[in-house]
C-alpha cells in the first residue's frame, strides 16, 4: 500500500500544477491526494507496529519517512483550511 499510495501523493503535486495552469478542474487531484494521503498514514503505521521487533533496515526508513511527510502534509492543511478566511470582498 505505501508503495502505491505515496508515489501518488507525489505524482498529485505537478499534475494539481498542470490543471491550475491550464483552467482544468483539480478537485479529482485534491480528493485522490487526501485519500491516499490517509491510506499512506495508516499502512506506514501499521507496518512500523508490526515490525518493530525486527532490525530498523530500508524498508522501515522508507516508512518512517513517509509517515513523517504525511503527518507534515496533513497538518499544513489543517493549517491552510484553519486559516482561510473565505473570498474577499
């Protein structure tokens, strides 16, 4: 699952560029970003949980980073939801 969800989240960020840039709809991106942004938060958790008798080795820090980065990615937008104001006046 972290192998599929977190190349994804990444892959989400020039494609949300690209329709930005060009007037298309980014709502599929936001959406799919999000979803696979908790589905990589759980799996990364689940996996350190269950290997965490065994040697810290690759695939350990791989997820170790990539729950890092999930859990930094979710609060930014916790913290960009939090602080938006609404459309001027």
């Amino acid at each position: 699952m972290i192998l599929i969800t977190a190349p994804w989240i990444l892959l989400c960020i020039p494609a949300i560029l690209v329709a930005e840039h060009f007037g298309w709809t980014q709502i599929p991106f936001h959406l799919t970003q999000l979803i696979a942004t908790a589905l990589c938060l759980i799996s990364c958790s689940v996996f350190l949980v269950a290997t965490r008798a065994s040697k810290f080795g690759l695939w350990q820090w791989l997820a170790s980073l990539s729950l890092t980065a999930c859990i930094l990615w979710l609060g930014f937008v916790g913290y960009a939801l939090g602080s938006y104001s609404g459309p001027g006046p």
